[in-house]
C-alpha cells in the first residue's frame, strides 16, 4: 500500500476547500477565539426583547459555522495520517477552544428559559428573522426539565475537555499505532490489511476464502490490546452516565433518545465518524456501567463514507 502523497491529487481531499493553508485556518481560529468574548456583552439582556434573543442567536450561528470550518480543517489534516503531531495539536487546540465557548456560553439556556415560552413564541410571531431559529429556541424549552442552572452548566462545559479522551486514545490506538499483517490473495497480489484495504476487497472481491483471510488479518489485529479496548470503552460509559445522570436522565440510552443530536449528552463539539466497541454484554444500573473484559466478543470500527484507501496511511 503506497503512501497518500504518492496518489494522484485528484484522489485526495482538497482541503484548499475549507482553507487554503494552516495560515489561514490559524487566522479563523484566532477569530473564534476572539469572538467568544462577545458573549458577556449579551448576558443578562435576553430578556429585555427579541433583538436582544436575535442578536444572541445570530451570533451563536456564524460562530458555528466558523468553528465547523477551522475544526474540519485540522480533524481531516489529522485523518490523513493520524501520526501527524502538528496536526494532532492543532486539533487539541480547536477542542480546548470549544470547550471555552461552551463555558462563555453557559449562562444561555438558563436565561432564555427565564423568560415564559409564551412570550418567546410571540416575539417569533412577529418577528420573522427570529422565527428562523424556532427549531434551536423550542428544543431549549422541550429539554428544559435537563438543562441546569448557570452554575450546573458552567461545571457541565468544563467537564467537556475530559469527554473524547476515551475517543482519542481508541483512534490512537486503532489507527495511527495500530500493525496491520499482510495477506496474500487469491491472486498473487500481497496487501496490507488496514481498514482501507479490507473495505477494498469486501467490495471488490467475491472470492470466499480472501474475505475470511481479509477480515481474520484486520480484526484480529485489535485481539492483542481486548483488555485495553475494554477500559476504554468502561471509560464511554461512565463518561455517558455521568453526563445522562447529572442532567436528570434515568439511563443513557433515555437521554440519547430524548435529545435531538447524540453529541447533546456528553459532547459539545463536532466528531469525526464515532468509534464503537460492540461487546457481547454490558451492565448498566443507577451505579453506572461495566464492561467485562471476558464478554468482548468482537471490535468493530465504523467509517463515515468519506473514508477511502487514499485518506488511510497504512503502517
């Protein structure tokens, strides 16, 4: 499996899309950064009238699509070789920033639901600009039995930096340190059985014995760490207890049911494609949740559709 730089460029992302060099992305991220602070001048207004509820919402928005910008730009430069530390950091970066505009932003929820439901549906009524972000306002009033008070949510936002370790460290893992055996096929041909190259001969060889050789080379490359896997997974169901349980969930899956994105429970900034461990039994209760190591039975990983040979370095 050659390197991705050795494919041709019309194979491969073209980042140049999002920004055309770190220079540019490290110019919007100091934007983002800055324009968190334009939240204090808001707090404590939204109740005096729909241009101060508007002028909040319009800013939450062109930050969103900013921060969406400068953090696909550095997670897909990471994507393309997961050994890539300068990307790794400047995607660390973007977290550290997220989580900050989660703690500046805090004290919204709380204040909104301050003001009746009633009165906000009136202001929309009348307001035809407001009334865009009907869909974001009432899903503030149908959690609002699980949203905290400033206070809670502040502690909330500054739990989210501790929230995709269990995440990272199974990428880190999985990906950019995991040695993936070479297969010899039917054919002669000899390939590296990374998740690339596995996809490949799932959907393009019909040949019975190379799949069973394709899958037992990939996945049994994850046999050598299961108890590693295990706590790591131990580690996405306490994180998913606590989150559910600190917001008034009776479970995780009720709170992953109940809001409208899964990221809503335990996550405040976007994810690649997530990860999942499937294990044969899990163990939830009040106490939290457990994960025999003994009952993994099998790993499996799961790649968005923009996931393709040349965006996955093999080792």
């Amino acid at each position: 499996m050659t390197a991705r730089a050795e494919h041709p460029v019309d194979l491969t992302w073209n980042l140049e899309d999002i920004y055309p060099n770190w220079d540019a992305w490290d110019a919007g991220r100091r934007e983002l950064d800055a324009r968190i602070d334009e939240y204090a001048a808001l707090k404590g207004t939204l109740a005096e009238g729909p241009d101060r509820l508007l002028a909040a919402m319009r800013l939450s928005d062109a930050l969103g699509q900013l921060a969406y910008k400068v953090y696909l730009y550095a997670m897909l430069t990471f994507d393309e070789d997961q050994r890539n530390n300068d990307a790794n950091a400047r995607r660390q970066q973007v977290h550290a920033i997220l989580a900050r505009w989660q703690q500046a932003t805090s004290w919204m929820n709380p204040e909104l639901l301050g003001i009746p439901h009633a009165t906000v549906n009136g202001w929309m009524a009348d307001r035809a600009d407001l009334a865009l972000y009907r869909f974001a306002i009432d899903e503030v009033y149908r959690l609002q039995e699980h949203v905290l008070d400033e206070k809670g949510e502040t502690l909330m936002s500054l739990s989210s930096r501790l929230s995709s370790a269990p995440d990272d460290a199974y990428s880190a893992l999985s990906t950019a340190d995991a040695k993936f055996p070479e297969v010899t096929l039917s054919t002669g041909d000899v390939a590296r059985m990374s998740y690339a190259q596995y996809r490949a001969v799932l959907a393009t060889n019909r040949h019975q014995d190379d799949r069973r050789k394709a899958f037992e080379a990939h996945y049994g490359t994850f046999a050598g760490a299961l108890n590693t896997y295990a706590a790591l997974y131990h580690g996405v169901c306490q994180r998913d207890w606590f989150h559910a349980r600190a917001r008034g969930y009776q479970s995780t899956p009720r709170c992953s049911a109940t809001t409208s994105r899964r990221r809503s429970c335990a996550r405040s900034s976007p994810r690649r494609a997530t990860v999942w461990l499937r294990c044969a039994d899990i163990t939830r209760s009040d106490a939290g949740c457990s994960v025999s190591i003994s009952t993994i039975r099998s790993i499996s990983r799961f790649r968005s559709s923009r996931g393709t040979a040349v965006t996955t370095i093999d080792r």
